[in-house]
C-alpha cells in the first residue's frame, strides 16, 4: 500500500501510530470541550463534532458526531463508512484544497483526555489461539491436547459488557473465592494469581436481527474496526468456578481496550490467511476473504516506581487459528442478533515459543517459572502498582498503523466485608 502524506506534518513521521492511512476513530475531551467524536492524525485529534457544526463534515440529515460514542456512524453501514474516509482523506492529504477550513479543528493529543469509542452492547470473548489453548491444555491438565469440539468450532462465552473500561483506567484486584489444591474448603480474598490475557477485539459495525444467521463473508464487512484488548483475569478464582459453565467472576472484574478503532479498511491490505485446518470445518465457516491481519503485538510491565518498562512478550495477531469473522458467524448462525457496538474478544494470542505467549500463566508456567524485569524484581503474576501495556501496529512501507496503547494498572483489591 502506498504511503499517503498529509498537511498535518507529525503524521508524515515513519514512527507515529497514526499517519493518514490510519484515522482511527476514538472519543476525547478537553477543558473546554465535552466528550466528543475525534479522528487521530500523527499527535493531533481532528475534533469531528466541529467538522460537522461548520459543514465540513455531513454524513446524514442530524448530528453524529456531537456525541461520546461512534455508535450512530456505525448504524449507518459500510458505504458511508467508506465515503467518510474518503472524505477525511481529502481534507487531510498534503495539499488540502480545504487545509485553512480544517485546520483550526485540530486538537493537540496531549490536551486530550481519551474514552471509550463505543457504548459497548456486548461483550463476548473467543479461545481462538492454537498455541495457547495447547498450553493450558499442558498447564491444566498434563496434556496440550485439545479439547474434542475446539477444531470444529470458535470456543466462546458471553461476557460483561459493564466491565469494559478505556487504557488508563485503573483496575483494582478483584475479590473472590479460591481453593488451593490440598485446602479441604475454599477460602475468600484477593486474587493472588492476577493475569492478563493479550487479545485483538472486533467491533460489530451494522448487527443483525435475532434469528438471521450470516455467512463469514457477511461477518466480514460487518465489522467496523478492531482494539487491543486486555482480557484481565484472576486464574485462582478463574480455576475454582470455571466447572461446568466456564469462566465467570474471574473474568468479570475488567477488560481493557485501546482508546482507537482502527477501522477494517485501514487493515485491509495488512490481511494475511487463516492457518491450515487440521480438521475440515463446516461449510458454513467457509469463506473467500483473508480474516485474520499481520499485526505486531507487544506486551509490557512496569513496577510502580520503575523507570522503564520490561517488555514480556511479543507475538503477531496472525498466530490466531479463528478469525474475528468467524467468530461473529459463528456467533449468530443459532439465531443470536448481533449489535453495533458488540465487541468480539479474539482469545489469547500465543505464538510457538515462549517468548511469544500472551498471558503470565503461561510465560511463567502457572508460577513455576519466575521471570526477571529488567528492574531486576521477578514476578510469576501481576503484584499491585504494577502496569501492563499492550501495544500492536502493523507494518506498512515507511508507515505503520498502530492502536494506541492499552494500559492497565493493578491497585490493591477493595477491602471486603
């Protein structure tokens, strides 16, 4: 894809997340600003609510942008996702006709406060990653064996929706009940077995009505955008409740997106192929479009008081052995009517080797292993005051299309009762 070069000259750099072949969608505010629509562009955020007031912007017969989410965008469907794009292409490449009209409307990234893009409609998070299913397969169970439906179908549960909270917002410990492996009962308390869990999120732009299925095709274009997304998860808690109906509280207490939909036309010429089936699937998972995308993916941590952060992990969002259309086909084939603004959690990205896995049980081997940061502490799991960051761009000649980071800090676990 050619590198597009823009007025806004912090979005020429080959370093930034956000040159102009990204404009990704996100939600700020500032001092003087309430919460509004914005499009990212090298360090600045182009106030779309503003665009839209002085008649830069129009994309229906009311306002869209004056609001905290890009739901009502979303509503509107794939055609004018695309003619909005193409018009923010217009307004911003090197030699704007409109460079003056536009120009005043762009807001410094470092004024703005960032928060959620969407109203989330609903959460579901997949166990779609080959590699990290074996391993807790190893960890688990004493075999990376899979379990016998997980080569036939997109494993998955239905999440919170509440619990899902913009990069940078703080995440306390959760509180639960857990069982050590020689206890005769359970007891209450803090999670001492903190994790995270490295995904991609998909967002469902246009829904369907209850009772439609659709085809991966379909799925596709459905989709608006995709977000980092931090699945953070309490492995003790996780591990008492989980038998028979799977996770619950030890998933419930937070999830982490990045602050930036980096929408699917931006992605596409970063589409790579879903990997060899080792067991055919069903016709109705059968499509002609590449579903998953090489993107880069990073993991950090921070103590409190570090200087720096250790980075952890890194992997490539094409690991995943189930794409995000696949996963909302298969999602909706029973019946189930999808929402704009549902948000589809990819599963763990894990790679072949361990400095690729993407979640603290497996890095450290369920505790077994300790690593070392660069601060020289070690850790098995998350200790409070520590941040975990993850960071993914996918890289383009010269230019790179990035999410922003996703970031979380642990604070200590509300005292209760």
């Amino acid at each position: 894809m050619t590198r597009l070069t823009s007025w806004v000259e912090s979005a020429n750099s080959a370093d930034t997340d956000f040159p102009l072949n990204n404009l990704p969608y996100g939600v700020f505010s500032t001092n003087r600003l309430e919460a509004r629509c914005g499009v990212a562009i090298g360090d600045m955020v182009l106030d779309m609510a503003a665009l839209e007031e002085a008649g830069i912007v129009t994309i229906g017969d009311d306002p869209v942008f004056d609001v905290p989410y890009w739901n009502d965008v979303m509503e509107m469907g794939s055609d004018t996702w695309a003619s909005l794009r193409a018009r923010l292409i217009e307004l911003l490449i090197t030699d704007a006709p409109e460079q003056a009209k536009v120009a005043p409307h762009l807001v410094p990234l470092s004024e703005a406060e960032l928060h959620l893009p969407i109203a989330v409609s609903e959460y579901t998070d997949f166990y779609a990653g080959m590699q990290h299913a074996k391993n807790m397969g190893a960890i688990l169970r004493g075999s990376p064996d899979l379990p016998a439906n997980w080569l036939h179908i997109p494993v998955g549960y239905n999440g919170r929706a509440s619990s899902v909270v913009v990069s940078g917002t703080e995440i306390n410990r959760p509180n639960g009940q857990r069982k050590a492996p020689d206890a005769e009962m359970p007891s209450f308390g803090p999670s001492t077995r903190l994790d995270i869990e490295l995904e991609m999120g998909a967002i469902v732009g246009t829904g369907t009505p209850m009772g439609h299925p659709i085809t991966v095709d379909e799925a596709d274009a459905l989709i608006f955008g995709y977000v980092l997304l931090n699945d953070w998860s309490a492995r003790d808690i996780q591990g008492w409740e989980y038998q028979p109906l799977g996770p619950f509280q030890g998933k419930a207490f937070g999830t982490t997106i990045s602050p930036w939909i980096v929408t699917a036309a931006a992605l596409d010429p970063f589409r790579t192929p879903t990997p060899p089936r080792e067991k055919q699937l069903l016709p109705y998972l059968d499509s002609t479009v590449d579903g998953l995308y090489d993107i880069e993916l990073t993991v950090s941590m921070q103590p409190e008081g570090a200087v720096a952060a250790t980075t952890i992990t890194k992997t490539n969002y094409n690991r995943m052995y189930y794409s995000a259309a696949e996963q909302l086909c298969h999602h909706a084939v029973g019946g189930c009517g999808m929402n704009p603004g549902d948000l589809l959690g990819s599963g763990t990205i894990s790679g072949p080797v361990a400095g690729e896995y993407g979640s603290l049980m497996e890095i450290s081997w369920a505790g077994r292993d300790p690593f070392t940061l660069t601060t020289g502490e070690t850790r098995t799991f998350i200790e409070d005051g520590d941040t975990l960051t993850l960071s993914g761009h996918a890289q383009g000649d010269g230019f790179r299309i990035g999410f922003g980071d996703c970031a979380g800090k642990i604070v200590p676990a509300v005292e209760f009762p």
